[in-house]
C-alpha cells in the first residue's frame, strides 16, 4: 500500500469517526433545542436545523458507501446551516460559533491548510455579516439575554457543542500522533536499515577489485582507493574534475571524447547501461586503455553516474600478439595445406606404383618364405647325410648280432651241436635268440629315430616330448659318443611336452648336439638337462660340453647365415642360423655361452603345452 493511499484510509476513518461523533452530540443539541421551543416557540431556525439533522443522519448511515470529498463538504455545509439558524435567532449568544474555529482546524487535517483558511474565511464572514446586521439594526435583536443566562437549555447546548468540539480535536489529535509515531518508528528503522546499506556499500565501493568513479553529469565527485591506485593521484587531485579532464582528447575510433561522453550520458539517463571501452590519461601524461560500465544511480531528485573501470591496456597488447600470432599460423596452414595438397597429388598419382610395389614384395616374401621353408629341408638333408655314415655303423653291428645268430641256427640245424647235452643245446638256443632279438630291437630304435627326424615339416604343431627327442637325437649320434664321449642325462621325473613341430625341434637339437660333438676332438664329456622354470610354464634345455669353445668374436656370428668356421665342405653355415629361426617360430629363446678351450654352454627355452 503507498504512502497516499494509507494517508486517505487515515483521512477517511477520521472523518467517519467525526461524522459518527459530531452526529450522536448533534442529537443532544437537537434535543435541548427541541426542549427551547416551549419557550421561544417554533420557528424557521428550527425547522431548517430538523432538516440539517435528517440530512446529516442519512448521512452517517451511509459514510462507508460515500466518498471522503462529498462527507467533508458535507460536514461543513451542515455546520454552516446550523451555525447560520443559531445567529439568525440568537445573534452573539449563540453557541455554534465555536464551530467557527474547529471546523478549519478539522478541516485542515483532510483537506489541507489553504482550503481550512478559505473555510474559515467563509463562516468569519457569515459571522460578521450577522453582527452588522445585529449592530446596524437591520434585524432586531428579540432576546432577553437575562432570561438566556438564566435558561438550563442554553448551558446544556453550549455544554453539548464545548465537549463536541473538545473531543474531535482530541480524537483528530490522538489519531494523527498515533500515526506520525507509527511512521517515526518506520522511518528510524528504514534509516538503520539505510545505515547498514550505506556501511556496506562503503565498504564494496573502497575495496572492489576495480576503479568507481561516482559522477553527478560529468563532475567527479567521488572515487574509490582503486580509482586513485590507477589514475596515480591523491583524492584531492580528481575529485571536482570532470571525466574530459582525465581522458584523452580524442577515443579509439577517431571521435572526440566530448561528443562520445555526452552521447553516453544521453543513453545511461534513458536507463539502458552502458559498456564501452575509453582512453584515460595519468597525471603523469601516461595514456591507458580502460574498459568502463556506467551505470544510473537515482537519488530523489539527483541522478548520479557510476562508472566501473578496468585497465586492460596489458589485455590489449596480448589481444595484437594472440592476433599477430593468428595471422601467422593461418598463414603457415595455408602453406602447409598447398604442400599437402600437391604432396596429395603425387601420393595419388604413385599410388598404382606403390600398390605394383606392394604386390611384388608380397610375392617376395612368400618367396622367401618358401626358401626358408626350403632351406630348412635342405639342412635337415645335409644333417643326414653327415649322420649317414654313422647310422649305418649303427646298424652294422646289431645285424652283425643277427647274422652270428643265423649262422648258430644253421650249424644247429646241420647237426654240429649234436654231441651237446638237453641243458646245453637249450642254453646256446636261448643266446641264439637273445642275440636277434637285441638286434633287431637296436635297428628298429635307429629306424624309428630316423623316421621322427624325417618327418615332413608340416605347420601345426603338436604336443612333442623333449626327452624322447633328446633321445632320438643322442641314438643317431651314437656312432660318435660311444667310444670316446660321456653323456650325462638329467631328466625330469615327469616327462616334459611342449607345443612344436616334432621334426623341427629334432633338426634343432640334432645340430646343437652334433656342433657339441664335433667341438671335442679327442674324448670328452656331455651334459643334457632338462628342466621347468618360469612357473612351470616353459621347458629349459641345457647341453654343455667341454669341447674347443669359442672367442668373442665367433660368438657374436654363429646365428648369421652362411657363417662357418668349419673348412671348405665342412658345413653350410645354416646350422644355428636354422635353429634360432625354429625356435622364434615355437616362441621360445635360445643362449649360447662359450669360451675358448672351456667348452660351450646353449640353454634352448620353449613353451610348455599348455594343459588347458
């Protein structure tokens, strides 16, 4: 609710207060004048004031519903009428010209203080025109002013309209002292409360980040320690200054400050705030580029301005790099898109040559696999032909074991052994067969070796027992071994598989045993282990010898191809080169220590099949 309304609900219920009241004594009078006709008899003051009291009675029945201009006209009408019947009868002795000084001041609680004069005006003048009338004998004065003084009903009206006026005066009076205390207490809290504001808005206007200036049209009138911090002065250097006097002459764009400040006022009062960016200048001369928010205070009936500013002279320069920086690198992606787009061109126009190039290197190289492939087959064949001589020893003697059999069998059969007893016809049988039999089992062991190193190299593997291998190996080069070399043997209580090729990993350990060999040129000693390690999960062959060894040098070559030290038809030199690619293709690994006159060490590790 505003200030006018809650005056005009004040206004209003004091008026239908008064009316209420006013009319309640107004029946008491009426009724002591009613009481004087017995003695003054009916006359036209009473009936126009019968008249004035209905009036007002219809009135007060129905204040809610009228509107507080007609009730005070109202009011004062009927007190005029009444105040006119009581001189027109009674002259100077007539009680309701005390109305006469509470009717303005009643009224200048509603209405204001010119119209209470006016009103007051009004009934001084009726009042005097009576008065001449009375002095000048225009109209006779009738009353017996001893019987007035004397008459009961003429102190009980002046008594009525005493206590009618006292008391509307004291109910106006306690009304408005009421209200104005009301709005005292609402005005001392809102100035607390504008206190309060005040301090913090001191406080965020000393210690904002940024400079404020507070300006009334283009004076500076106050400014924050920021503001001073950045314009390099003392209060007393800028406040009273006007904003053209730490500013430039002319702005960014060319345009003088002074058209530019105006035109930025223009648009700040119309409330629309403004963001721009302006060139301020130090004491010192020092020009700097600021960005500015101005903003519309309004203070009653002064406007002021708020202008928030920040230096971003320092922002500026690094916008020019960042953009010098811009310009350049696109610069540089154009140039670089050109030498791509040509570099596209010719990768486009090579593409056949590289696809023509691609095609034969994959012909190559299922070439060349296929020459390793063969290679290795070539090796196996060249192993076989150097075990060859051997093996066929080995054979010789088992069959040496059956032909003296055969030739024991004959003789017994022709009759030679006849002069033998029962027992020793049946001992010499059993030998016969003893000694075939050994035979027999001897060459078809040195077979089934052959036929395990022999097997087609096919490309699945499969699960392979390295014990067994190790021994078909050992058993085509027993030839070599048995006379002059110890084998010693150490093999895991549980037989070892691995994941391989069968004939591949016998090509492998056939030539590592051969090389060892061959290393020992008189007699010697060879050691085989087998092991787990790696949690189980590869198998670890180790063959070491005492043979001649090797240096350094020769170490660092013996998986090249075509390397040999061996003379000329000695070897090929794809011996270890074979076997360090069988054992890349089973995953596993291969080391060879030796040294010269000690002998050799090689430790073979390769997967364990897995059981899974």
């Amino acid at each position: 609710m505003s200030r006018k309304e809650e005056l005009l609900m004040l206004q209003n219920n004091i008026v239908d207060k008064a009316m209420l009241i006013g009319y309640l004594f107004g029946v008491v009078s009426y009724g002591v004048t009613l009481s004087r006709t017995f003695s003054y008899g009916l006359d036209m003051p009473f009936f126009v004031l019968s008249a004035v009291m209905a009036f007002l009675g219809c009135v007060v029945a129905f204040r809610k519903k009228i509107k507080l201009g007609f009730k005070i006209y109202t009011i004062m009408v009927v007190v005029l009428l009444a105040m006119i019947s009581g001189l027109s009868k009674f002259g100077f002795l007539v009680s309701s010209k005390v109305y006469i000084v509470l009717i303005p001041v009643f009224v200048s609680f509603v209405l204001g203080y010119r119209k209470a004069l006016l009103v007051l005006l009004v009934y001084c003048l009726v009042y005097c025109f009576f008065g001449w009338m009375y002095v000048s004998g225009m109209r006779p004065f009738t009353i017996d002013v001893q019987s007035y003084v004397l008459d009961v009903n003429a102190w009980l009206m002046d008594l009525s309209i005493i206590m009618l006026a006292s008391f509307a005066l004291l109910y106006v009076s306690k009304k408005y002292s009421d209200t104005i205390l009301d709005k005292l207490s609402v005005i001392r809290n809102k100035n607390e409360d504008l206190k309060h504001r005040e301090k913090r808005y001191r406080y965020l206007f000393e210690h904002s980040f940024d400079a404020i200036l507070i300006l009334q049209e283009s004076e500076i009138v106050d400014v924050n320690e920021r503001a001073l911090e950045l314009f390099g002065c003392q209060r007393i250097d800028i406040i009273g200054k006007t904003i053209l006097d730490i500013s430039t002459e002319f702005q960014e764009e060319g345009r003088t400050s002074v058209s530019l400040i105006e035109e930025r006022m223009v648009k700040t009062k119309l409330g629309v705030p403004s963001f721009f960016e302006w060139k301020h200048v130090k004491n010192t001369g020092e020009e700097f580029l600021c960005s500015i928010s101005v903003a519309l205070i309004q203070e009653g009936q002064n406007c002021f301005f708020q202008a928030v500013i920040k230096n971003i002279t320092e922002q500026k320069r690094q916008e020019q790099e960042l953009e010098q920086y811009r310009s350049r690198l696109e610069g540089l992606v154009q140039l670089r898109t050109e030498e791509l787009e040509q570099a596209n061109e010719e990768l486009v126009q090579s593409n056949s040559d590289l696809l023509e190039q691609r095609n034969r290197l994959e012909l190559t190289l299922r070439e060349l696999h296929d020459t390793q492939e063969k290679l290795i087959e070539s090796e196996k064949m060249a192993s076989m032909a150097v075990l060859t001589a051997g093996v066929s020893h080995e054979i010789n003697n088992p069959l040496n074991y059956i032909q003296t059999g055969l030739y024991s069998l004959q003789n017994m059969m022709s009759g030679q052994y006849d002069d033998l007893t029962k027992v020793e016809m049946d001992a010499l049988r059993a030998e016969m067969v003893y000694g075939i039999e050994e035979g027999v089992n001897r060459i078809n062991k040195i077979v089934q070796s052959l036929e395990r190193f022999n097997k087609k190299n096919k490309k699945d593997f499969s699960s392979c027992n390295i014990r067994i291998i190790i021994e078909d190996c050992l058993n085509m080069l027993a030839f070599e071994t048995t006379a002059r070399i110890e084998v010693i043997k150490d093999y895991p209580k549980v037989d070892v598989e691995v994941d391989g090729n069968e004939g591949d990993l016998h090509q492998v350990f056939i030539n590592i045993l051969y090389n060892a060999v061959q290393a020992i040129s008189e007699t010697g000693k060879i050691e085989v282990r087998v092991e787990l390690i790696s949690n189980a999960s590869q198998a670890m062959v180790t063959i070491v010898d005492n043979g001649e060894g090797m240096d350094s040098e020769v170490l660092s070559h013996i998986f090249e191809p075509f390397f040999t030290t061996k003379d000329v038809g000695g070897g090929t030199g794809l011996g270890l080169s074979t076997v360090y690619n069988i054992i890349n293709k089973h995953r596993g690994d291969i080391k060879v220590d030796s040294c010269r006159y000690k002998g050799s060490e090689v430790k073979v590790m390769i997967p364990v099949k897995s059981k899974i």
